[in-house]
C-alpha cells in the first residue's frame, strides 16, 4: 500500500529528488512512497538518494516515458 503519491512529472533533476524529501518529512518511518516522474535520470537519483538518506529503494519502474519509483522511509 503506497503511503504516499507524488507526481513530479516534467521536473529535471535534482528537483524531483528535493521536492520528494520535502515531501516525506513528516511522514512516519517505514512509509511507502511512490514519485512519477519523466526524467530520465531520476531512477538513479533516487538511488543515491536513498543510499544516502537511509530508505529502502523498492523498484523502478518505465512505462511510455513515466517512471514509477518506489521507496520505503527509512526507520531510524
């Protein structure tokens, strides 16, 4: 079950990533995340991103120039 929805569609990184970490502040730990966004670069962003930060990276998903990113808030 997604916790939370974000579309970020037609933003160019690092704005996806900066707006879904604004976003999930005040999410509780162990929320599950789902961004939409169309820039290419954004998968692995959002890998970086949750190495660093701590989430759990769930998938990556494609779908006629949409990707469907997966995370889980970190708990700690």
């Amino acid at each position: 079950m997604t916790d939370t929805k974000l579309d970020l569609k037609g933003l160019l990184c690092p704005l996806p990533v900066l707006r879904a970490n604004k976003a999930i502040r005040n999410l509780a730990p162990g929320a599950h995340v789902e961004v939409l966004v169309t820039d290419p670069q954004a998968p692995k962003d959002f890998q970086a991103f949750c190495e660093t930060a701590g989430h759990e990276f769930i998938e990556s998903n494609e779908q006629d120039g949409t990707y469907t990113i997966s995370f889980r808030k970190a708990t700690e």
